[in-house]
C-alpha cells in the first residue's frame, strides 16, 4: 500500500477531504523521522514503536577488488511492532 492509497482509505472512512488527510499522515511522518533524528523513540499503543538500533563497525569485503573495508558504526531507524498488532497479522 502506497502512502496514496493510505491517504485514500482515511479519507473514504473519515469523510475527511484528501487534502487535509494528507497533510495529516505527511505532518506525522516528518514528526516520527524528527524524533529518531534526535534520538527519541516513538511509541504508539497498539501499533508499535520506532526506534534508532545501533549498527556496531565491522569489516567487510569488496570480493571484485579481493579488499578489506572498514563500514563505520552507524545508527539505523527501526520498527517494532505490539504483540496486539502481531498477533492481529498472524490470522
């Protein structure tokens, strides 16, 4: 499901118009990347939680020059979903 067809949905089930759904769902993804940017996880009940994991350094190989290159230890953003949410999928 495109963020289209998301914006879609919400409107046909809110009667709210496209525009403003919009506006909406693009205000709250700006507002989860803004507080992984700052290290703040984001936790909904219910849903689940964004969160940063911390990738640690590591070697890795470039097998088309035969080399060895270090990859820096980095942050990446992650979800994880509620048990509720699990196990809502698993049906």
């Amino acid at each position: 499901m495109t963020k289209a067809e998301v914006v879609k949905e919400v409107a046909e089930t809110t009667g709210v118009d496209k525009t403003t759904v919009q506006t909406v769902v693009e205000a709250f993804m700006e507002e989860v990347k803004n507080s992984l940017v700052k290290g703040n996880p984001v936790y909904l009940r219910g849903f689940g939680s964004f969160i940063i994991k911390h990738r640690a350094e590591k070697a890795a190989r470039n097998i088309t020059r035969n080399t060895t290159m270090t990859i820096p230890a980095h942050n990446i953003p992650a979800f994880k979903p509620a048990k509720v949410f699990v196990n809502e999928v698993k049906k």
